[in-house]
C-alpha cells in the first residue's frame, strides 16, 4: 500500500534501511565488489547503478530469457557484469563507452568476474557504435546508462532493433530531479519518455533517479 505522502514523493529510505536490504537481496560478491569500487580506484566518476538497481537489471534478463543485449554506457563494467551473469549459455552483451580508459578498466572487471566470453566492450560514440551492431539484432535488451541529450536518439534504435516484446531500460530518467526544468537536457530527456510511451508499454519506476522500462510493442 502507499499513503497520499508516498505519492507525492516521500521516500521512507533511509541510508541505514538502504545498507540492510542490499546486504539481504543484492550482495556483492568479489567480482561485483571489484567492479563496483573500480572507479573510486582510477579517478572515474562514481555514476555507476546502485547495488539494488544492479540486481533488478540482472533479475530482468534472468526473467526476459534475454539472449542479446546492448548496453550504452559501460563505466567499469557494473552493469555489464549484472547483466552478463544473467545470460544463458550462448548469451551475448554488446557494451558501448566513450571514453578508452574508462573502457579498459571495464574489460579488466569483466574478465574477473568471470563473464569476458559473453560480454564485448565497444569503444566510440554510442551514435556512433550502435550501427555497426545491427546486424547482430534483433535485440532482447537495450540497457541506457549514458550521455542524456542522446537519449531520444538511442530510444529511436532500439525502436528499430528490438525484437516485439524485448525491453528497453533507462536510467536517471528523472534528470537527476531537473526534468521539468526549461534546458535542452531535460527536453531531450522528456522526449525520452515521451518516444517510450508511443513505442513501448512503459513505466518509469520510482529508483533514486528514475528508471524507464518498455516493453517493446
């Protein structure tokens, strides 16, 4: 149940309730606890999803069957590995990053946790990227965790290369809090969710920042 204050936006979390129900239903392993502290240890921005917004990407492809997936955004390799777990034997995860270091350290993270024979790191622009992997569609999954002003432009893609039914996710589709605000940013961003609820049966779920998933129609 929720209460007319819950609503609205109250949130009862609290950072002592948030420990103890990671620690219960999302806990790290070593591979997990490596990937997820890389960027504190390389000077990388700490942007990465949260331990609980991890598990529930990876309990997506496990519920999904998902067999291929494309990320856009891959940091150091959080996401992907979540992911990456989840997939069946054949399975594949393509991961697009921009920045060359930060893709490097992904490959490292990856490959120790285990899952390096189904996850490839694609460096480049992910408008740039993405074309060169069409031909490995259609896709079951479209994970975006990256630049925001792109995000109309990728949701157009996965429009296009998703199979009917497959799932298109995004993060921080509150704008970190600025997504009413009158800026290019946060126009794109409305018109992120403006393309999911013309192509997909959408949701955006109530995380710290907002998380959109669609199935696509």
């Amino acid at each position: 149940m929720a209460d007319n204050d819950s609503r609205k936006g109250l949130r009862y979390a609290t950072e002592e309730l948030l420990t103890w129900v990671e620690r219960v239903h999302a806990p790290h392993d070593t591979g997990l606890d490596a990937a997820f502290q890389a960027p504190a240890r390389h000077g990388m921005p700490a942007i990465m999803l949260g331990a609980s917004e991890g598990k529930f990407l990876e309990l997506l492809v496990r519920l999904t069957g998902a067999t291929r997936i494309v990320e856009v955004g891959t940091l150091a390799g959080y996401s992907a590995i979540r992911m990456a777990r989840a997939l069946p034997a054949g399975g594949r995860l393509w991961t697009v990053e921009y920045d060359p270091t930060h893709a490097e350290v992904a490959r490292e993270a990856i490959a120790a946790a285990g899952v390096a024979d189904r996850v490839e790191v694609r460096v480049g622009a992910g408008l740039d990227v993405l074309p060169g992997l069409v031909e490995h569609g259609p896709f079951d999954l479209v994970f975006l965790d990256a630049d925001k002003q792109s995000y109309p432009l990728y949701a157009e893609w996965a429009v296009a290369n998703l199979r009917r039914g497959g799932l298109l996710v995004g993060d921080n589709a509150y704008f970190f809090g600025k997504l009413l605000d009158d800026s290019d940013g946060a126009r794109a961003m409305r018109r992120f969710h403006e393309l999911c609820a013309e192509h997909f049966d959408s949701v955006c779920v109530p995380t710290p920042d907002g998380l959109v998933v669609g199935i696509r129609r």
